[in-house]
C-alpha cells in the first residue's frame, strides 16, 4: 500500500487540510493500480458542521450507534470559529431530509417514532400497519404510508424479529447445548415488502439502509435475495456518506464474500468518495478488522489524526482507541499503551478489552486491577468489562474465575470473538482440550478471518501430538497473518514433529524473514541446516540469533554492538549455551582460535553441561602451542540486513 504523502498549501482562512490521496493507498482489492494522485482538501469546520447535520438526523432516524459515532468524531475536531460552524451548519442542510421531512410526518409516524424510543419495536411496526386484531402476525404497511414511515416500520420490525431470535436461542440453549442461532422470524415479510418498495422507488436513503441490512442478514440465511447486499448499501452511502452503520454493514459483506466483490465496491466508492474521511475510515477499519493489513491501516488512521505536520485533525476517543488496536495487533504494545494512554475519557468502555490485553501481555496486576474496578463501576454488564476482568483472573492464576467472566461476556454477546479465544486459551491453560476446540471453533464461526482461532486450534492439537491437525490450523493462521513469525514458527515446528525437513526449513526461513525479534526462528533453523550439513548457514542463524538475543535484553545500545559485545552481553539459556557451543566448534575448525576462544570463555561459568564441554575446548585451543590471526568470519557480522531469507 502507498503512503498517503501529505503536501503543504497557504494557509488560507478558514483554514484547511490539503494532501495527495492515492487510490491505491485504500484499495480494497489486491491488484495492482496504478497511483493516480489527488488534492484532498478537508477543512474541519465543514467538517464539523456535516458531522452535526448528521449527528441530528441519524438520531432523529433512531440508528443511535451511528449518531453517536459522527458525535464523537465531531467533538474531536479542533473547535475553530464559532459564528462559522453555525453559517456552514445552516448552509450544508441536505433538502428534503430534514427541513421538509419534519413537517411532512403525520400523527402515526410521531406516535411509531415514540414507541421506537421506547424500544417497543413490535408495537411501532404495528402503528404503521393495516389494523389487526392478533398479535399473531403483522399486517401489511398502510397503504398511505410515508417513505419515513417505510423506515421506520422496517427496522423496528427487523429490530423486534432480531430481539426475538435471541429470546428463542437462549430459550434453546438452556435445554441443550451446541444450538445454533434461529433465523429473524420477519425476514421473508421484510424482504417481500421492501424489494416492491425498491422496485416502485419508494425508499428514501434511510430506507436503502435497512433493505441493503436485511438482505445481509438475508443472504446468511441462505434466503433467496431479490438484490446482492452491497448494491444497496452502495445507494445509501453514496446519498449519505455520514452513516457509519451502513458501512460497517457494507464490511461485513464485503468481508463474507471473500473479496470477490471488493473491486466493484471499490469503483464504486472511487468517483465520488475518494476524497471523503468516510471512506478513508471505512478503508482503514476494513484494513485492520478484516484484512489483517494493519500497517496500511495505521497510516491512513494517522492521517486522519494528522492530515499535515502539527495541524490536528480527527481527534476523537475512538479514532485513538483504534491506533491502539492496530499497535497492539502489530505487536508494538508501547506504541499501543501509549495510545490508549492519551484517550481523557474515562468512561468509555470502547476497546477497554484490548487494552486490558495489552496490560495482561505486560504482566502489569496493579493498572489491570485499577481498570477491572473502573469498569465495574461504569457498566459491570458490558461484555467488555466481563472480558477485562477475565483477564485479571488469568493474570492471577485462577482459571476458573476467568473462564467464568468469559462466559458472561458471551452470555451477553454470543458473537463477542475476543471472549471465545480466550476463554480457549483458559481452557488450554486447564488442560480441558475439548472445550478448548469448542471454544476456539466458535469463535472461528463468528469471525472466520480471526487467526488468534485458528492459531488456538492448532496450539491444542499439537497439544495432543496430533501434529498432521495442527499443521491445517497453523496453515490456516499463516495465511490469515503472513507475516508473523509465530505463525509460522508454529508450521516448522509441526513440518519437523512430521520428519518433513525441508519443508520445516521453507517455514522457519519465512519465519527469519518476517522479523523474528525474539530469535526463536534462527535457533530452530540453525539446529535444521545442522542436522542437513549445512554448517555456514547454521553457523550464520546461531550469530543471528545472539545478536537477536542481545537485542533484547538491551533495545537501545548506544552505538552498533560488536560481536564481543554480543557475546559478553547475551542472557546464556539453553539456546545460547547450543549456539556458543556450535560457533566455538566451527571456529575452532576452520582455525580461527581467537573468535572460537571468545565463544568458550562465556560458557566458563554456564552451570550446564556446555560448561565442561567449553572447558574441553579451550584446553585443545591451548594445546595448539601457538595462536592465529584469524581473519573476521563472515558470521561475525551484526548487521541486521547481512542475513535475510526469501519469503
């Protein structure tokens, strides 16, 4: 993916952020584009004033998720000048959706509207209906009924057919396990309603929305769909960008389909939103929720924080919060701490969880502690909280409490991924292998591009020495996240459980070049090519994994350390005292004594076998009766770029 380059303009009043925007830097599809550069221009105050527009219409539309989405990101533009957002507030008021729309709603739509508020959803469809005396089916929509009211009696239905589903599952469920959700009962009435609605053009934006919803949840029901989701969805957002539901409904989809429809999504969006911080959202969340493409997603969330060099533009909890996540998904968990460190608002629960993942990884009780308490306090219900006082347990130990917290999270949302792999890593932790797989494979169900699942299932099987298995879920994890050298680490380790060297070699190579910051891959890779005869390379991997070792123990050396850094420096384990043993032999054969003395004097006082062994080979150094200049080995060198594989 291409940077977004962001390009300098006069400062103009009011001012206005200006940058060159390529295309292909949020592509959705894979392919190769060609960069077609374009001025962006986004002034905050115009800004400000559509994210105020929509912030009243979404809420008068009763979609809260979106409405407070566009306020959140509205409060976290820099405030410019006051007199200015209101002229632009009244000059950008989309017609007919406000101004006219209001007085145009008759008696039955104020009194649906006030039921929908209520969240009496059965009993606001019914108020747009034909008049019936059983409560046993809903009647037809009236027949002069309006396109608000269209709206409003579709989703208050799909939303009563929704809460229904989920009163029927957890009936089921407390009589017998492994139940599968049901389907929303409404679904076949509103998709016959609405596509003779969409065909006589009847539906205004709002109403799209919701035909472009139900067809999604439509076509995971493996109902016919009279129109293909995303078209639909496409019409909404093109007529109303600021609706952040609909994209969020229009990633799923794209997501479902495997990416079959992502470049006509793409061409789609690209005339008329290319520039717009709509899309740019939708890219960068769609990059780091779905694709695992986290560093592209990072850079267009940090144009977005910072269109230019000083000049703030998106300042919002949650635009933070999701620097947080892809930093954390990148594996930098300072970078991420620090992002989660600067959100000022207490009382969000947004992203709580990863946080506390991140605090966990860091093994930090007290702040883990402090933000299990406080969010207890905010909302003890919220799968978030349940989810991040699971990890407190875990973090102390106790198993069972955190499985027990896990299970509430899901209790109070079944599609809750997060909750599912770790209630599976507790049950790995307790040795219980089956409800382990069950675990991990439901979450593999609610969010199948999730590779902490798969990587799950794979961990148990080869628990189970059942190796051949976990090979197919290690594969499956690499693919989702290629490259993380855990990933594929874990295939290695799997290829040489199955005397499949070669092909474990193939895998830790892919595993060194995807920077294995913890050197786990070269120590692997250095015993293979030893078992194979391959001395050089395996002496290079034992050079490469010290100085990797070093590395972190000390993450910032003043200058470039040398090799006698190296080796007086490194933390001796297992691994280490292997490697020191193997390179003082090799040097010792290829008669450079000084560099094969160096390896020996640091296993002197190594409490090992390797002790003795270094002991042995600094008296034959010594029994040579007299001392070499040996020439500085090719292994010697610690240049992070000298040893590098192919992927």
């Amino acid at each position: 993916m291409s940077p977004v380059v962001a390009t300098s303009v006069p400062h103009q009043d009011p001012p206005s952020y200006s940058m060159l925007f390529s295309p292909a830097a949020s592509s959705l599809a894979s392919a190769d584009r060609s960069v077609i550069e374009m001025e962006v221009h986004w002034d905050p105050s115009l800004i400000r004033a559509e994210l105020l527009q929509a912030t009243s219409i979404l809420s008068h539309r009763g979609l809260k998720l979106a409405a407070k989405w566009a306020a959140e990101q509205m409060v976290g533009i820099p405030m410019g000048n006051p007199g200015r957002l209101e002229l632009l507030f009244q000059q950008q008021q989309p017609q007919n959706l406000v101004a006219q729309e209001w007085s145009q709603l008759t008696e039955q739509d104020w009194y649906a509207k006030s039921l929908m508020d209520m969240g009496e959803y059965l009993h606001a469809s019914a108020a747009l209906s034909e008049p019936t005396t059983e409560a046993s089916q809903m009647m037809p929509p009236l027949e002069s009924i309006s396109s608000f009211g269209i709206y409003l009696r579709s989703y208050c239905l799909y939303l009563a057919g929704e809460r229904r589903k989920e009163e029927e599952f957890l009936q089921l469920k407390s009589e017998a396990q492994n139940v599968k959700p049901g389907r929303n009962p409404y679904l076949p009435q509103l998709l016959e309603e609405l596509s003779a609605f969409y065909r006589d053009e009847k539906l205004d934006i709002f109403g799209l929305y919701v035909y472009g919803l139900v067809l999604k949840e439509a076509q995971k029901s493996t109902l016919p769909c009279p129109h293909p989701p995303h078209v639909i969805l496409l019409e909404s957002i093109l007529q109303f960008p600021q609706n952040w539901s609909a994209w969020l409904d229009l990633c799923e989809v794209v997501v479902a389909q495997d990416g079959n429809i992502e470049q006509e999504v793409e061409q789609t969006l690209q005339p008329t939103l290319a520039t717009h911080y709509m899309y740019h959202f939708f890219c960068a969340h769609l990059m780091a929720h779905h694709h695992q493409a986290h560093e592209d997603a990072l850079v267009l969330y940090e144009r977005l924080a910072e269109p230019l060099p000083d000049q703030p533009l998106f300042q919002s909890s949650h635009l933070k919060a999701q620097l947080g996540v892809v930093h954390y998904h990148m594996r930098e968990f300072e970078q991420a701490l620090a992002w989660f460190e600067q959100i000022k608002d207490p009382f969000s629960l947004e992203q709580k969880d990863v946080y506390s993942n991140i605090l966990y990884v860091k093994e930090d009780r007290v702040r883990l502690s402090q933000l299990a308490h406080q969010a207890t306090v905010i909302d003890k219900y919220r799968p978030e909280t349940c989810c991040i006082i699971g990890n407190y347990y875990s973090l102390r130990q106790q198993r069972q409490k955190a499985v027990l917290y896990f299970q509430r999270a899901l209790k109070l949302d079944r599609s809750y991924t997060s909750a599912w792999t770790l209630m599976g890593h507790e049950y790995v932790e307790l040795k219980q292998t089956e409800s382990a797989m069950e675990a991990y494979r439901r979450a593999v169900t609610v969010s199948p591009k999730d590779y902490r699942a798969w990587y799950g299932l794979g961990q148990t099987y080869e628990f189970l020495n059942m190796h051949l298995y976990a090979l197919f879920y290690y594969r499956k994890a690499a693919m989702l996240r290629p490259y993380d050298a855990r990933m594929w680490c874990a295939v290695g380790l799997c290829f040489v459980a199955l005397y499949k060297i070669p092909d474990a070699i193939r895998a830790y190579e892919r595993a060194v070049a995807q920077e294995d910051t913890e050197g786990i891959a070269t120590q692997k890779l250095a015993t293979l090519y030893r078992q194979e005869g391959r001395e050089e390379e395996a002496a290079q991997c034992y050079v490469r994994h010290l100085e990797l070792r070093y590395m972190v123990t000390n993450p910032n050396p003043a200058e470039q350390p040398t090799l006698d850094d190296i080796v007086h420096g490194v933390v001796v384990e297992a691994p280490e005292a292997e490697a020191l043993v193997f390179l003082a032999q090799y040097h010792k054969m290829h008669e450079e004594y000084d560099s094969a003395a160096l390896f020996c004097s640091r296993l002197v006082e190594y409490p090992g076998p390797e002790k003795e062994q270094a002991k042995g080979l600094l008296r034959d150094l010594r029994a040579q009766g007299r001392r070499y200049d040996s020439r500085p080995p090719t292994t010697t060198s610690t240049n992070k770029n000298a040893f590098e594989f192919s992927p």
